[in-house]
C-alpha cells in the first residue's frame, strides 16, 4: 500500500511533531532538528483525551507506549485547525520486538482516524524506511551528539540536586537557563565541537556544585529502571520522577547514552555471538569511540565537583555478566540488567523497574533477574511496577510507598547525604 510520503520539498512547508519522551533531551533535539533547517514540535499534550485516542484508535493488546504516542499524536491532529502541513515523526529501534512495527499501527490509526494524507517519519539507525526526506547526515548527527549529552549532564545533575535544594526551584530554573542557552548554541550551529562540549559541560557542572544543597540527612536514593518509554516519560509512568521526589527521595534514572550505547554493542554481539554483519560491526565500534569521548568529558566534569559521576557505559555493560547474556538484546534486554546492577553499586540501592504490563521482554531482563541480583546485592531494595491504561495510579504509588518505607527503615537518622 502506497503512503504519504515525506518529501525534501516538505521540509520549508510541513511541520514535524515529534511525541514527548525526555523533556530536557526533547527541548535540545528540537533544537538540532531546528538548526538543521526542519519545521519542529515537540507535543505537550497529555491528559485522559491521549490515552482515549490510544484506546481508540489501537488494539487494547498494543503495547503501552505505542499506546500512548499514537494517542498522543491523533490527539494533536484533532487540536489543530490545518492538518495538512504536519508530519509525525517515530523513533524506531530496529530491533526483534514490536516496536519496530510501532509506524505500521501508526499508519493503520491515521487512516482510521480520518489523517490518512499525513506523512510518518521513522528515525531509526537500522534502514527501516529508506526513502524518507530527513536527511541524517554528519551535521544532524553532530548536532544529535551534542543534544543527547547536553541532555544526559543536565538530567544527571538535576536529579542528584533537585531533592536536597534549600530554595525551591533553584534547580529547575538553572536546569531551565542551561536548555535555553544551549539550545540557542545548537540552533546556531556553536557547542558541538569537543572542545566546546568540554567547556559547557564544566561551566554546568560548576553551576550545579554551586547551588544550595541541604545534605545533613540521608534521604533514600532510588533508581529508576525499564522500558525506555516508560522510564523516562512522565506521560507513561504517571510523573514518576515527580512522585518520588515529592515523597522525600532522591530519584536517579540512568541517561539515553546507555540505550544509544546498548544499541551500537548489540550490532557488535550479533557479530561475535551470531556471526552476522561484519560491517555494521565495524561502524559501531566507530560511534562508540565518538560517544565514549563525550561521555569522557560528561565523567571528568562531574568529578571537579561534589556529585558521584555514573559509570564509564565499558564498565557497566561488564555488570550484566554473570546474570544475563549479552545475547538478550529483545527489548532493553541486557541494559535493563546492567543498569539495576550500576545503580546498586553507585549508592541507588533501592530501584523502581518500571515497564508496560505485557511487556515480555522486559519482564524477563527486568522482573525475571531481579532473585539473581538480591543474591549479589542483599541489600537492593526492587520494585517492578506495571503500567498500562486500566492499571491505578493510586495502587502503583503505593507499592512504591512500600518500598520507600523499606529504604528508610535502614537509613541512620544521624547519617549525612552523600550526593
Ligand atoms: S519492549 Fe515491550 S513495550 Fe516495547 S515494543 Fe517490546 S514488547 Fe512492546
């Protein structure tokens, strides 16, 4: 069947709408996309009217997240005058799990929904979709680069001080300052060269070490763990990040280089423990060395200050061994392990793996390691919590309030916090 497609000519005319995932990350993208001559938007449309045009419009067997962006798309579609000149786009993993067929439910939803002349943009790093008029080339990618760890720092950072702030909203409105001054860098094709990664980062990391932090008591740290929609979404975790911090704990979830990183080693292992493509081999090693020097300056910077930096990702794909293959690539497959496992040593004993129910793959890399995990680290403190349209707010705020109590249990009331 032929579909609209997204055309070179389209890109002064058409707008792109992107679905909201990371709001740090999805700001700066918006930018990259931006500077490199595209119309963009990323949705901030949420609410009961998303999940009821997912329900609509996609099989209630769907998968979660494919739930809610193609709900939160057609939802932006029935809230525009002129729909003629918008584009959608879709990120695609490539991968063996249903997400790769996430565009197909997409397309089938539009046509249902009286959008069927919309053109669907996938972005994806596996050829899906070849003759697409977005154009990924160095300068994008460059610009992509910069943005994901930009966006990874910040996060980073927000997080480890958001909870221990003594003015409210000191954090988020330097969190703010920095999007909106390297956004305007981005767009103007400036803070993308190592050299000046290297100089924003320190600058961020010397702000954030400088705000007024309230360390004389311990708080429960808790990492947060999963499908990458639902982790990092607030739109699919119900404000997770938000909940936790509202209840007095520091909330930690590890950044989008882990994924970008899981995906590239996942080329690698196919070739090492199936013995297919040689060559994409080859070009992954490439983007690892490219990401590993800008995860190199994100680690230093962290270190001239008071905040304990994450793991080198060399190191923490090694800590799934033992527990899951490298060979588990469905899903977040063996990332999901590795990250619970960085998590445990770098002081985030307690953990909330969060996943869409019927999610296979991850109820196996995530609920079906966690016995494996408790035999290495007694003393980590998991939740696996489900979430999916008919679960209740209520109920899996409360199995976390469960595992807070817990935490606090073995907190001394006299020990400082330790960032
Ligand atoms: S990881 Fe889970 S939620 Fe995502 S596409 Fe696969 S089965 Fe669906």
């Amino acid at each position: 069947m032929e579909y609209p497609k997204f055309t070179k000519d389209m890109r002064k005319t058409h707008t792109i709408l992107i679905p909201s995932m990371l709001d740090i990350h999805m700001a700066l993208f918006e930018n990259a996309l931006r500077g490199s001559g595209y119309k963009v938007e990323v949705l901030k449309n949420v609410g009961p009217s998303v999940v009821e045009n997912g329900l609509k419009y996609v099989h209630n067997d769907t998968c979660y997240p494919a739930l809610l962006v193609i709900g939160q798309f057609i939802d932006a579609l029935n809230n525009r005058n002129d729909t003629h000149n918008i584009v959608l786009l879709i990120t695609q993993t490539g991968g063996g799990c249903r997400a790769s067929n996430y565009i197909h439910l997409l397309r089938k939803a539009l046509i249902k929904a009286g959008y069927d002349y919309v053109p669907v943009v996938s972005l994806n790093a596996s050829n899906l979709e070849k003759d697409s008029g977005l154009a990924i080339n160095y300068s994008l990618i460059k610009k992509v680069a910069a943005a994901m760890t930009y966006g990874d720092f910040l996060m980073y950072l927000r997080n480890k001080a958001r909870s221990y702030e003594i003015n409210k909203g000191d954090t988020q409105n330097l969190t703010n300052k920095w999007v909106e001054n390297l956004s305007k860098q981005i767009d103007n094709n400036k803070g993308l060269s190592l050299k000046a990664i290297k100089k924003n980062l320190f600058k961020i990391a010397k702000d954030y070490d400088d705000l007024k932090l309230d360390l004389t008591h311990k708080i429960p740290q808790v990492g947060v763990v999963g499908e990458i929609y639902i982790k990092y979404a607030s739109l699919g975790n119900n404000g997770l990040e938000d909940f936790l911090v509202s209840q007095k704990a520091e909330a930690m979830v590890p950044g989008l280089y882990g994924f970008i990183y899981y995906c590239l080693y996942n080329q690698i292992y196919d070739y090492e423990i199936y013995g297919s493509g040689k060559i994409k081999k080859y070009v992954a090693k490439f983007i690892i060395k490219y990401l590993e020097r800008r995860e190199d300056l994100m680690i230093k910077a962290i270190r001239t200050t008071k905040f304990t930096p994450m793991k080198y990702f060399k190191e923490t794909k090694e800590l799934s061994s033992g527990v899951l293959s490298h060979g588990t690539k469905m899903g977040e497959g063996w990332l999901l392990t590795a990250e619970m496992m960085e998590l445990v040593e770098i002081g985030y004993g307690n953990i909330v793996c969060a996943q869409p129910f019927g999610c296979l793959p991850n109820h196996i890399c995530g609920k079906g390691v966690m016995k494996k995990i408790k035999e290495i680290h007694p003393d980590a403190n998991i939740v696996a919590i489900d979430y999916d349209p008919s679960a209740t707010r209520v109920n899996q705020e409360n199995r976390i309030k469960l595992m807070l109590a817990i935490a606090k249990e073995k907190i001394d009331p006299n020990e400082p916090a330790k960032l």
